[in-house]
C-alpha cells in the first residue's frame, strides 16, 4: 500500500511587507516550509529613492527561495511559473495584488489567506490601520479560504487581539503577525489530518471595508473628538504619521491622549493651543482635549522630538496665539 500523502506538502507564497515576512519566517521554522515566493517589485524607497527589496522579498533570498516579481499575476510567465511549481496550497498574506481566477484555481487544495482582522469585519487593504482609527477595542486575525470577491471567502479559524494591551500600532501589527503565524500553522496541520476539512462561511451582518490608506487620511481636523483623532495618529505613526499645520509649517504628530478635564472648552475653537506648563501642549478640538506628547516639525534636521523640546525649541509656534489648522494634502 502507497504512503498516503502528506497534503500540504507543496507550498507557495505571496506578501510583500513586514507582516507578511514574519508568516514567512513562521512557516520557514516548522513542517510547512514554502518552495515558491511570489512578492511585489522593488519600489523606489528612502531620500534617495533607490530601488530596494521589500521584507518578503529579503527573507525569501536568506531562505535561498525563488522568487517572482511581476507587476500583475497576468504577466507572460507567471502562470506558466506557477503551474510548473504546481504548489498544494498558495499561502497569501498582505500581497497587495490580486489573485485572478486563473491562479486561485491553480493550486490542489486553493489559496489561504493571513488576513488581520476579525472577518467579515474590516475586509480590504487597511485592516489594521482601519480599526484602530474607528476606535475598535479589539481586532485579531482570520485564516481564510480566497475566492473572488474581496476577502468574502469561507473562514477556517479566526484569533482576537486586544488593541488596548499593544503600546501602539507598530506592536499591534506583530502582534497579529505573531497570532497569524501560529493560526497558519494549527489549520496547515488540520488540513495534513482532515484534508477535507472545510472553512465556515462568513456571516452576511457586520461587513465594513478597509480603504486602502491615502494622503487625505493624514490631515487632521480639529473639528473632530479628542479620542478620534488620537486613534487616528495611533493608526497612522508607524508609516505616514498625521499631519496638521501651525502657521506655515508643517508639523507630524506621532502620539498623543485625549483628556477632557478641561472647563473653558466652550470659549476655545477647535485647534487652538492651551495654556499650560512647558512640559506639554494641549489643543482644543470639536469635543475634549487633545495632549500632545511626541511630534515631528517640518524645519532644521525634522527630528522626532517631545512636547517640551518642541516649545523650547518652537516658541513662535507653540503657544495660544499659534492655532492648529488642516495641512493641505503631502
């Protein structure tokens, strides 16, 4: 009698960023090592935008793994690639390309998403970012089977994740990489002992989109809540941070807190500065208070720097009579 056969014995895989390289890394490590890495091409990146490797792409070449860069997976030769591979399964996480038809039926046993949220929640290409900014208290992880329509498919498994508990979104993203990792791998071993084990339908109710992140989403408006707009620096510090402007200059905001211990809000317009210590910097905006604690002005080296080195080293920018407006679009 022939040995029965060790599904999924051949895996491919498709990411591009740092969330995708640690799935990578993961299945590296255990009894499901990929053979095939599909990732995005080199992009321009840095001052002086030099063409570079992307994080897959970097841990594909320490594993000595094949690796494909096509601009699109209709390229001349990518499903002829791909076919010659004749993967079991293609894992896919943050690729940020679409999978035609063609090549979600390419595989044996089809495609498995890493994806990170709590599907049919936060379905798209900014899950992470998306969530922190709507305020979620919690997110996590899904294990998905792809089809078609945009994360729509049958979920194997699904891990939560409290935001609160990462000490900002930098961790929250490992953090999910770490729990989507360990996810992969409980399902890959499911599926080696029940290779017709089958994934649960989403539900219809509770389905929101993940836009993918634009400039316009940097510009903050003083007009909104206090808790809104420190979820949307939260959100946005790791990669593009917020934006908003004190005169003529530029300033990025990397953290700050909402407070509403304040009594004269009524005689404040949104964006204006409080008078305080020296220590810190407190805006009005539409609803509370928001204190600032680390930013970034667009003058000199442009260092990231804390509330009290920017009033020491700003004074004709941080105080009352310099009020806080919406940047215009980077």
């Amino acid at each position: 009698m022939s040995e029965p056969s060790r599904y999924p014995s051949k895996i491919a895989f498709a990411g591009s960023p740092e969330f995708a390289a640690a799935i990578l890394h993961r299945l590296q490590a255990s009894d499901f090592p990929c053979g095939l890495v599909l990732t995005q091409p080199d992009r321009p990146r840095g001052r002086g935008r030099t063409r570079s490797a992307n994080a897959v792409k970097s841990a594909a070449i320490q594993y000595d793994l094949p690796i494909l860069q096509p601009a699109n997976l209709r390229e001349e030769g990518v499903l002829e690639a791909l076919s010659k591979f004749g993967p079991d399964v293609l894992v896919v996480a943050a690729y940020g390309l679409l999978l035609p038809q063609q090549v979600l039926e390419l595989p044996t046993h089809g495609c498995i998403n890493v994806h990170a949220s709590l599907l049919p929640r936060w379905r798209g290409a900014a899950p992470i970012e998306r969530s922190v900014m709507a305020g979620d208290d919690i997110t996590g992880v899904s294990i998905m089977e792809m089809e078609r329509g945009l994360d729509t498919g049958p979920v194997y498994a699904m891990e939560s994740v409290s935001i609160a508990a990462c000490a900002d979104v930098a961790e929250l993203e490992i953090e999910l990489a770490n729990r989507g990792g360990e996810l992969l791998l409980e399902v890959l071993q499911q599926l080696r002992a029940n290779p017709d084990l089958r994934p649960t339908p989403q539900p219809e109710s509770g389905v929101c989109y993940a836009d993918k992140l634009s400039a316009t989403d940097r510009l903050i408006d003083w007009r909104c809540s206090a808790e809104q707009i420190a979820s949307q620096i939260w959100a946005l510090s790791h990669r593009m941070p917020a934006i908003t402007q004190l005169k003529e200059t530029q300033v990025q905001l990397i953290s700050a807190s909402p407070e509403h211990s304040q009594s004269e809000q009524s005689a404040r317009e949104p964006g204006q500065q409080i008078p305080g210590d020296r220590k810190s910097i407190l805006v009005a905006c539409g609803e509370g208070y928001l204190r600032i604690k680390t930013l970034k002005v667009a003058r000199g080296k442009g260092l990231v720097m804390d509330a009290s080195d920017a009033r020491n080293g700003y004074p004709d920018l941080f105080d009352e009579k310099s009020i806080f407006t919406t940047a215009a679009v980077p």
